[in-house]
C-alpha cells in the first residue's frame, strides 16, 4: 500500500476547539449507538470495542456513553439511526468513499451534494467509486508514543510477525494493512508486545493511489465533509 486517506489522519494534526470537540462527542455517540445496537458486549463486538477505544481516547464522558449505549439497546428513547455510504469524485478527479450515520438519509443526502458541489466534487453512481477500493483491517502506531524506544525497522519485523499484509510510514506514523478478518488478531498481539495502538479500524483502502494539482482543495473538501454532523469517515485515494 501507498498509503491511504483518510479523516482520522486529519484528526490527527488538529488542535481541537470545543465546538470540535462537542462535534466529535455527537459523531462518537451516534457510532456508539450504532454497534451497541447489533450487540452492547465490547467483548464480543469489535466494531463496539473500537469506537469505545477512540471514545477513551478523546475524553468522552463517561455518561455520554452509557447514555449512547442505552439509546442502541432501546433502553433510552433516540432518533432512528442508520449507516449510509456515499461515493464521489472531488478536485482532480480524485475518488472519495464518506460513510456516515444519520437519522434522515434525504437529508444527508443532499447536504453532502451540496457540499461536494460547493468545493469542486459531485456524487457518483452507486459502485462506479467502490471497485477502486478494498477492505482492510488498518492499525495506526505513532512510533513517538512507544514507551520503549524503538526503530523504525523493529517495529516493522513486529507487526510483520503480527501479520501485516503491508505497511506504509508518513512522518512519525505506521499505517498497518491486515484482511479484515485478522485486524483484531493483529491488534492484541501487537499489544501483548508492548506496542501502543494509536487507532484500529476496518477503513476502504483504494488498491492506486493518485498525484493531484489540486491536494489542498481536496483538503478543503475533505474538512468540509467532516464539519458534517452525520460524517464519520472520509476515504480517498488522493496521496497523502
């Protein structure tokens, strides 16, 4: 792999103002509600133990996820929540997957045309992006965040022995590529070996990376589409 983009390597540089934060706190909850609602046991619910795990890591209140958990099992009245996954062309003709959870498809739908209209992309057919990606499992470590000190080329051979199928570094990140029926498996065994996991998720990995002209307009689209309420996760094959 060459490396892929993605929202949360956006998160990654920004300093969070609290109108982010209170944003990022109703995107986490949403997601919450969502995995509780298939299976409230982060035990036996990866995708539930992964949004807990980036919950922990921005500080997100301890009542807010017991409140977002109840909200998925029925416990508590909510909104009907559903996943929904747009695909689209941005500047360049870069290809871009946004995935998303919301409780008014029709409207979601048009705010992401509108902003995809606004910043130099449209909508495409359904399918006519999908086939250029493929699912991945995908591990971020920040080498800097190790509590030993490490070489880069020591924690290559560990998360190769861990089963990476590839792996891409930018700057003081390792971006970890593993099918995605072993990411979990991957993940405790690098973690039984001391290395800290930044963040671990199934993410649309695209199979060729592109070189546009336009990167900070595709940026631009790309801070856009997060300001969204319903937007979890921006995918593209722009390269970073």
């Amino acid at each position: 792999m060459s490396g892929h983009s993605h929202a949360k390597k956006i998160l990654h540089k920004k300093q969070f103002t609290d109108a982010k934060r209170g944003q990022i706190f109703s995107k986490l909850a949403r997601a919450i509600s969502v995995a509780a609602k298939e299976n409230n046991n982060p035990e036996t619910n990866p995708k539930l133990r992964q949004v807990l795990e980036e919950a922990k890591k921005f500080a997100l209140p301890k009542e807010n996820i017991e409140r977002a958990m109840k909200k998925g099992t029925g416990e508590l009245a909510g909104e009907k929540l559903e996943k929904v996954i747009f695909e689209a062309y941005g500047p360049g003709g870069i290809a871009i997957i946004i995935e998303g959870i919301t409780d008014n498809k029709n409207r979601t739908l048009g705010e992401i045309k509108q902003i995809l209209n606004q910043n130099g992309g449209k909508l495409a057919g359904e399918g006519s992006v999908r086939w250029l990606f493929e699912r991945k499992g995908v591990i971020i470590i920040n080498i800097k965040n190790q509590k030993a000190k490490i070489k880069n080329d020591e924690l290559e051979l560990l998360v190769i022995e861990a089963g990476a199928e590839d792996i891409y570094w930018h700057d003081d990140f390792l971006d970890v590529y593993t099918k995605p029926e072993e990411l979990e498996k991957a993940k405790r065994t690098l973690e039984e070996k001391g290395v800290k996991i930044d963040s671990s998720s199934l993410d649309w990995v695209a199979k060729e990376i592109v070189e546009v002209a336009e990167k900070e307009s595709c940026q631009k689209l790309f801070e856009a589409l997060d300001e969204n309420e319903a937007v979890q996760d921006i995918y593209s094959n722009l390269k970073v």
